[in-house]
C-alpha cells in the first residue's frame, strides 16, 4: 500500500487528504457521470418541511427518501425509479479507505450529492442505516470530487462548535467508531477550485454507508 496521510480529528474520525490520486479522481468522476446520464440521474430532493435541498442527490444501492428519511429501492419521492446499483469500483475505494483507519466497511449505499456554487448542506447526523450499524459504528466514508467544500465537523448535539474542514478534490473523510453520530455539514463550496482536469461541475461528494451488519431488506 501506498503512503496516505491521516488527519485525525477525534476518536474514529480521519480526513486522508488526496487520498485520490489524479486519474482516481478522474476514473470516479467518469463513472458519476455515466450514472448522472442514466435512466436515475441527479435530482433536487424535497425535504418533509417542503422546501429543496441545496445540493442535487444520486444514490446508489438503496434510496434515501428525503421526505420520509428513511432508505427505500425504489425513488418514491421523486420518480418511482430503482435506485442504481452501486458500482463495485466505487465500493472498493470506499472500504479501502475504511481500511486505511482500521475500520471495516461492506457499504451497499452511496449518496452522491451535487453542489453547486451556492450549495450546502445543513448540519446533520448520519442516523438513518439500522441500529446495527449504528451501534457497532459502522464509519460512513466520504470522497470528494471538483469544487472544494468547507465542510463543519461538530459534536453529539446540533449546537456544539463545529470545526471547518476543506474537503478538496480526491479527499476521504472518514466517521466511525466513537463519531459515528457527530454532527457535520457543509458550509459552502469554493467556487473554481477544483482541479481543471475534473470536467464535473462544481463539487460532488460521494458518502458510502452500510445499512445493516446483516443483509437486510428496507
Ligand atoms: O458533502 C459532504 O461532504 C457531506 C455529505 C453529507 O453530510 C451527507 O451526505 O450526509
């Protein structure tokens, strides 16, 4: 294995900057944008309060229903389609990453979310997958493409200080263990900061989860 720097930020959490090298970082956005020109490209979801998102969202594997917060096959709250499989090459660099922080991952869900200039995304938990995977913290592994993102890494409750973290393109951020529920977020995107040989718009941030440690239907 090659050298990969690790940033840890708190018990079972870690930013691995670059830890995609250039054509990885290019390899994966050609696959985002074959699944963004497939038959379930990106979307605005709707939250439950009715209002839109500030980012665009793709997921893979299984749905994650912005209305109902919960994970689904097929796209209800948007246009009945199955959620497209997630891409074993995708998975691969995800449970490597997971590796590289001594965290086993078998993720069978990606969401893939699209910035733009003026995207973001409010802070959050990651508490949707099943309790199994909650309780045995399960890390949720992030990639970054394109557009750097400050993104906030903050407590256990919403009104904790958050730390900002420049996600640049080709970073992993990983959240396991002791910070699988930490709050997170991203405050904003850097516009014209990614690498010019990245030919996505703006930023595109791949989180790759397990739902259950067992195989399980939604
Ligand atoms: O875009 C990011 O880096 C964070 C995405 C995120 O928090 C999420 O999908 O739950």
């Amino acid at each position: 294995m090659s050298a990969v720097e690790v940033v840890p930020l708190a018990p079972g959490a870690f930013h691995l900057p670059g830890y995609l090298s250039p054509p990885e970082q290019r390899r994966v956005a050609a696959i985002v944008q074959a699944l963004a020109d497939g038959p379930a490209g990106f979307y605005r979801p709707r939250v439950r309060g009715g209002g839109f998102m500030h980012c665009d969202m793709l997921c893979l594997g299984r749905h994650w229903n912005a209305r109902t917060y919960t994970y689904e096959r097929q796209r209800s709250d948007h246009d009945g389609c199955p959620a497209p499989p997630l891409p074993p090459e995708l998975a691969r660099q995800a449970v490597e990453a997971a590796a590289r922080v001594g965290f086993a991952l078998d993720p069978d869900i990606c969401l893939v979310n699209r910035y733009g200039d003026d995207g973001r995304m409010g802070l959050h938990q990651d508490k949707d997958e099943d309790a199994s995977t909650l309780d045995a913290g399960v890390p949720v592994v992030s990639l970054s493409l394109g557009d750097t993102g400050r993104f906030l890494f903050g407590g256990f409750r919403r009104r904790e200080s958050t730390t900002a973290i420049d996600l640049r393109s080709g970073d992993a951020f990983v959240m396991g263990g002791a910070s699988r529920l930490r709050y997170h977020g991203v405050a904003r995107i850097l516009r014209g900061s990614a690498p010019p040989d990245i030919e996505l718009p703006g930023r595109i941030s791949l989180t790759f989860r397990q739902y259950a440690l067992e195989a399980h239907e939604p």
